[in-house]
C-alpha cells in the first residue's frame, strides 16, 4: 500500500495536490484537496484489464469549470433545497441560490469548490488521505462553523471507504455525499444503460417540476423504481412513467434504503464482469443516471453524453429541513456528525 503526492495546480496561490492510493492488488484511487474530488478508480475486469471506472479530469482548469460535480464531496447539504430557505429554532435562513431560485448541493462555493487540508496514512492493509475543512458560521447562508473531515481509505479487499465526521458550534444542518459518476465498462468504452442495478428499497421520493421532494413516498412495486430485483438502468430511460420523463428520461430520485451495510445498492456491469457493492449507514441513496449531462466536448478524449456515468448519493433525504415526516438532517451544538459509506469493487 502506498500513497503517492503531486501537484496538480494552483488556485489563489494555493497549491492543489494530487493523492495516488496503490494496494497491493492494483487497484488505485487518485483524489485531489480541491473539493475532495477524486478524479479516478481503477479496478479490474473479468479479463484482469486494470481500467478508469469513473468519470473525472486531468486538469484542474477543467475541475474549475465543471457543473456536474464529478467526484466531488457536496455539502453542506447534499441536494436539494427549495427556495434556498429554511427555519430553524424560528429564525429564518437564506442560503446562496444556484439553480434557480433553490440551492443546490451546498451552493454557489459549495464543499466541492474549497481547499482542503490533506494528510497523508499509510498502515499495513490499507492507506489513504484525511481531507480536513472549517467552513464558517453564514457560508453559503448556513448558520455555525461546521469542523468536518473526510477520509478516503483504499483496502486490499478493492474497498473505498469514505468516512464523514463534523461537529458545529451552533445547531445547523449538515448531510453531505461523494458525487462520483460510476462507469464500470473501463475508459468510458460504453454508456451505463446495460449496468444492472439491485437496491433494497420499497420507497422512492416523488418530484416536482423543479426535482425537489413533494413530500410523498411513493411505492415501488410495478414500476421501473423497482429495484428490488436486478434491473438495467435502461428501462427507466425508456419509460413513460412520469417520474423518469419529469427528469430528462431516467432516474435523479431518491430511494429509501430499507436496511444498512447489508450489501443494500448492487451496480453490476455484464459485459466488463464488474460489480460495485455500496453499503451505507445513511437513511437514503439518490439514483442519478446522468439524464442531464451535456451532449457537447469531451471527457478524456470520449464524447459528453447522457447516460456516461451513474451518481449513488448516499445520504440524508434532499429538502428534509423541509418536510417534518423526513428523518432530521439538523446538526446540534457540539453533536458528533458521522457517518461511512463503503464502496466495495468486484468481479461476476
């Protein structure tokens, strides 16, 4: 095991840092300090091909001008908040809007778009980088200063582990992803239609014409939401249920997980023999098949389509400062936020 640091930049004389994690089988991690971002996961297929399964960059100008949130850690809170407002203990908050009149993914200077500190651990059978950040009291327009660490650790099992922890010094709300786009054909070679998805999950979160939560859990049975028997990601692209052509033909919903770290959200690609098993202590995963991703230039030399990789968000439920029935995503003075999401790379 080993981790290896380079430059990758600069930005407002800030250097940004590149971290290679190797184990002993091949397989490598590479993440940057510029919004924890990692820009690649290489892993083998049936065949031992050691390739890319994720969408990501090579440089940071790039990083700089992208808008899908490639690989990105989000926050302060992941998805979705209508109208960038909320109350909390009666006092009103509102937060930077940047998608519309609602705030998106932590917002216009979100998690994803600051440098962090990283540090480097190396320990027998597994490494990896501790990502460290103070966001202050009113960024974005949330209340407190929020200490959150994010740890990327890569085993010799092929696991990513991502480990979030925080505390705040004013009670506000906190739920925060990785945002990595999974392709698991290797290199891009083919769109994720044919990758096969399993969640353990009854319920998803009906939508509105803006994709925020109506408040209503619908069910799943007889629908293309089902996925709790294997199913390709193409069916809901060519669904006319009004949920998948509300997002641009496919999935950007949330699903309600029904158990956790019990193998509860299975990717499988057919063709290349991968698998991804994602296991989570979060009450939710947010499915986005990339229904929205631009049809123009290049991504590492393949063309920008819909359809390149697939988002599972783990996390709190989007808009849920909103809606009292959600689970709470409010952080209180001095409580210990934590939660882990296991991302275990395989073969069939």
């Amino acid at each position: 095991m080993e981790v290896i640091k380079e430059d990758f930049g600069e930005l407002n004389n800030q250097s940004i840092y590149s971290f290679k994690i190797t184990n002993d089988r091949g397989a490598e991690i590479t993440c940057i300090n510029f919004g924890c971002i990692i820009t690649k996961i290489i892993v083998p297929d049936k065949q031992g091909n050691l390739e890319n399964v994720v969408l990501g960059y090579d440089t940071l100008e790039e990083y700089l001008n992208d808008t899908a949130f490639l690989g990105a850690v989000v926050g302060r809170v992941g998805g979705r908040i209508k109208g960038a407002h909320f109350e909390l203990d009666g006092r009103s908050y509102t937060l930077a809007k940047n998608e519309k009149i609602n705030h998106l993914h932590g917002g216009i200077k979100g998690f994803n778009r600051v440098i962090w500190d990283a540090e480097v651990f190396e320990n027998g059978d597994a490494a990896g980088v501790q990502f460290k950040y103070l966001s202050p009291d009113g960024e974005q327009g949330y209340p407190g200063n929020v200490r959150i660490n994010v740890t990327y650790t890569l085993n010799n099992e092929n696991e990513l582990i991502i480990t979030y922890d925080a505390d705040t010094d004013q009670k506000t709300l906190l739920t925060v992803t990785n945002h990595s786009y999974f392709n698991l054909t290797g290199n891009l070679k083919r769109d994720i239609l044919n990758h096969t998805l399993k969640i353990k999950s009854d319920k998803f979160l009906e939508l509105d014409p803006e994709f925020i939560p109506t408040g209503t859990l619908l069910d799943v049975r007889n629908t293309p939401f089902d996925f709790t028997q294997e199913r390709s990601i193409k069916t809901g692209t060519v669904s006319n249920h009004p949920q998948n052509d509300l997002v641009g033909e496919g999935y950007d919903h949330p699903f309600v997980l029904n158990s956790n770290r019990d193998r509860e959200i299975v990717l499988k690609d057919p063709e290349s023999g991968r698998t991804l098993i994602v296991e989570t202590d979060e009450v939710g995963v947010v499915v986005y098949s990339g229904n929205s991703l631009s049809n123009e230039g290049e991504i590492r030399g393949v063309p920008w389509r819909k359809y390149l990789g697939i988002c599972l968000e783990t996390q709190g439920l989007p808009d849920a400062i909103n809606h009292p029935t959600f689970p709470s995503v409010v952080l209180d003075k001095d409580q210990k936020y934590f939660s882990v999401t296991r991302y275990r790379f395989g073969l069939e």
